[in-house]
C-alpha cells in the first residue's frame, strides 16, 4: 500500500445519526471503506439534538465551551462529542444549543448559511485540537463548502492544516447555499472572491458555498462521470457551468459505492423470507408479504412497480403523472414510498383514491426500504436529473429491475436489456419524455411476460457488483495526485 493517509471527512448528514437523502449513506460509507483500506480516517458532522439520540448511539462529551472566532466580532462556543462509524474511526459531533438544536429537521432554517459557516469553522478547529495531522479533508456538498477557503485563509499556519488538501464533492448542484441560488437577487449574486461577510450580516446569507467550494478546493469531483460531463453544460450546470468548466482541470467524476453487506437480500433482516441469485423463487414471499402490508391484492403474477423517492420535481414525477391513468389500465400493481413536496403528495393521494386496487402510497418507511426492492420488479426512476442515484443500486442487488433515464449516475449505472442478446440489467430510456417513459415501462412488462427471459435479468442484475472498495480506491488516487503536487 502506498502511504497511510490521514482523512477528515465533513458533511450536513451522516447515516444512521441523520439522513434526508442519498449523501447520509456515503458520508457514512466511503469514510468506512477508506478506513479498511488501512487509512486513518475520522469523521464530523453536526450534532442536531431534536435528531440524534445521544443515549442510543452512546455519543461522548470530547470538549466542552470551544470558542470558536468566527471573525472581528464574533465569536461562538461550541461542544463537540464522539461516537463510531466502525471500529477506531470516530465521527465527531458539532454542537452548538442555537443553531444544531431547534428543529426537528436537518435543513429549513432561515439562517442556513450561517448555521453551516459555524460547523465549517468549528470542524477546522476540531482537527486542531485533535491535532489530526490533515493530509485531506473530504467536504461533502455545499454545507461544506467554506472550507477550502477558510483553510487556505485561516488556518494555514496551524501545525495540522499546514500541508493539507482538500476535495469538494458535489453531491447535487440544485443546492448550493441555504437559499435557492435562483431565488438570490441578482444585485446579491456573490462571485466568489469577496472576503466573508461578518457572521451576523443578513448579507451571509447570499453566500454562495458550493461556487466558494468549487473554486477553492484542491480537487472537485461529483458522483458519477456523466453528471461531471452534464454539469458543464447550461442545462444542468445550475448557473455554474461556467466556473466548472474554466475548473476542469481539476474536476472528476466517481460513481458513489453500496455498502454490499447491509444490502443484501440473503442476509437482511428486514425480509419475511431470505434469497440470493440462486433462489429467486423465494422473491414471491416477499411480494406477498408486501401486497399485504401496502393493502393490495395478492396476486403473485402481476407485475409490481416499485419507487421509492424524495417526492420532488427532480425525480421525474410530472412525466409519470401524465402517464399514470394509461398504465393503470393495464394489469399491474404500483407502490409508491416517499415524502417531500406537498402538491405531489395530494396527486398521488388522488390517483390512490381512483384506482385502490393498483397503487399504494406510504411516506417513506424505513422499515419497508428493501422490502419494496425485494417484493417488487420494477422500479422506477424516471428522474429529470440524477447525480448518482443509489435506489437503482440498492435494486438490482434485491433483484428489482430498474427502469431509468439515462441520465446522470443512472446511465453510468445501468444498461439497457437487449432481448436478442440477453444483455444488459435494467431499462433505459433516453428522450426525457412521458411518451419514452410509457414505451419502456411497455416494454419491460413484455418481457417479464417471459418468465425464463425475466428470470435471467434478475439474475444478471444481482450479480452487479457496486461495492465501495473500487470507489475509495479511485477517491485514493484524486487525494494522491493532489497531495504529489
Ligand atoms: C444526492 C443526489 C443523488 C446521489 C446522492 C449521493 O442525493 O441527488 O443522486 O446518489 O446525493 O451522492
């Protein structure tokens, strides 16, 4: 192995503490990876009380009171606690009773932007105090984003940040600051360059984190290689196309990773009955299973379509409303798992009402998460944009066949079936259209017509392998080709 690296790895979210999407799980996972990797690894997140059970995840005080000098006039105490992501790689907490412990949900306060300039201050002060000896500092999104720049500002002189590096990781570059970056008035678009308004300045708040993030970090990357070749168009690159691609030098693309040992449908705890490529047959018990649970007919023949999604414009729900009254006049069940955006929520609602015997709506049940993968066949992603996307990963291990845009991470990720040849593990369609949405799922609903046809692509699906030892090793070499320069 090559040198032993020491890796400071931040981000909003880290699973199972606090999660609001995909960003938890590889906060969680690629940290763990690069620790069997034989690296020396620790991890900082907020501690937001309303969430986090202390008790439960027997979280310790570290340091009591911290000050940390925000600027000029501010300054701010802060707690800092521990607990484990696996053995001997600590994930450090960032308390602070105003700004991590009022709310119940992770994001949504009006003073986002200064909450996050808090913590990106306080993880630098944590390694100090740690004296963690940085060789990188992993920032994931843009709630992490100032610390490129506060680093290169701020802290270059502190013994264990003088030689460190940093990489920016752009999970979804539709977030880019506490605000909406389109809703900041045009006369408060912040270049970039200027210094840091002082920390109770209404001004922070028009702060753009990720353009900082991208422009001061040492690497940039995304996760997957097709979204980091989208974000340098207009279309997808959010207003920051440009500064991406006038920084492409330094801007790479890494598909995230599963953690192949929770997922895994021969030993999850969470199904009625466990199986592997090898014994298929038993997928029916959970079909079974989970008609029951979501209220539907048990009927093991009809083909059951599964999404489970934050309900949000990204995700391609105005394709599939328009589609639904037409798929629903075919013989099929559908299940939808999911919360977000209010308006989806009562369509959804409505379509339930008018057709109760074929689809099934929940809020997202934790409890349910594979269950759906194991007991459905299809599962849907139609989404507009899609960085990465784990759904479709997490899938094709339990042998649900994803059906896609082929955008983004899903078409890194899947490969269309080819009915002649036998290749390919899921559905894509190209044109972002209702018309190409309807003709794939058509199509996957022929094929699985043909039971020994369909029997092999949820074999071939299965046997993906996504783990994220292949991932961390690429994230090794971005960090060694930074670190040599
Ligand atoms: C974000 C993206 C999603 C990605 C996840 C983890 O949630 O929207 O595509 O899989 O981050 O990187």
């Amino acid at each position: 192995m090559a040198k032993k690296l020491k890796i400071v790895s931040v981000a909003a979210e880290v699973k199972p503490f606090s999660q609001s999407g995909g960003l938890a799980d590889v906060a969680r996972n690629l940290p763990r990876a690069l620790k069997e990797l034989g690296h020396d690894v620790i991890a900082v997140t907020p501690f937001y009380t309303q969430i986090i059970d202390a008790v439960q995840h027997k979280l310790k005080p570290v340091y009591q009171n911290v000050a940390i000098k925000i600027d000029e006039q501010h300054t701010v105490k802060v707690n800092y606690y521990k607990g484990y992501l696996k053995k001997d790689l600590p994930l450090y907490f960032v308390g602070n009773d105003q700004y991590f412990s009022k709310k119940k949900s992770i994001y949504g306060s009006t003073h986002e932007n200064r909450r996050f300039y808090l913590f990106n201050l306080a993880a630098l002060k944590l390694i100090t105090l740690i004296k963690f000896p940085a060789d990188i500092i992993h920032c994931h999104d843009w709630h992490t984003g100032l610390i490129p720049e506060l680093l290169q500002k701020q802290f270059h002189q502190s013994h264990n940040l003088k030689n460190t590096r940093t990489i920016f990781t752009i999970h979804n570059l539709s977030f880019q600051m506490g605000m909406n970056w389109w809703e900041v008035p045009s006369d408060k678009k912040d270049f970039g360059r200027k210094a840091l308004p002082l920390f109770t300045d209404p001004e922070i708040e028009y702060v753009n984190f990720a353009k900082r993030g991208i422009l001061n970090a040492d690497i940039v990357n995304t996760v997957s290689e097709q979204y980091a070749a989208e974000i340098l168009t207009k279309d997808f690159g959010q207003d920051l196309h440009r500064i991406l691609s006038n920084n492409q030098n330094k801007l790479f693309g890494i598909v995230n990773g599963i953690d192949e040992k929770e997922y895994n449908p021969a030993t999850d705890p969470g199904l009625v009955k466990n199986y592997s490529a090898e014994s298929i047959y038993f997928k029916k018990q959970n079909k079974e299973a989970l008609q029951k649970n979501f209220k539907l007919p048990n009927k093991p023949e009809i083909p059951l379509i599964g999404m489970t999604s934050r309900l949000a414009e990204q995700k391609g729900l105005d394709l599939l409303a328009k589609i639904l009254p037409a798929l629903l006049a075919e013989d099929i069940q559908f299940i939808f798992m999911g919360d977000g955006d209010k308006n989806y929520v009562s369509r959804i609602n409505k379509f339930q009402k008018k057709f109760s015997k074929k689809i099934a709506f929940s809020n997202f049940e934790p409890k349910w998460e594979t269950g759906i993968y194991a007991g459905a066949d299809i599962l849907l992603l139609p989404s507009r944009f899609e960085p990465c996307g784990l759904n479709q990963l997490y899938a094709m291990r339990y042998g649900c066949i994803p059906l896609v845009h082929k955008i983004g991470g899903l078409a890194d990720t899947v490969e269309n079936f080819n009915s002649r040849t036998k290749k390919g593990n899921g559905f894509v369609f190209k044109k972002y259209h209702e018309h190409r949405l309807l003709m794939a799922i058509t199509r996957a609903l022929e094929i699985y017509q043909y039971k020994d046809v369909w029997k092999k692509l949820v074999e071939t699906a299965m046997k993906v392998s996504c783990s994220w030892e292949i991932p961390a090793k690429k994230y090794l070499e971005l960090y060694e080709k930074t670190l040599k320069k």
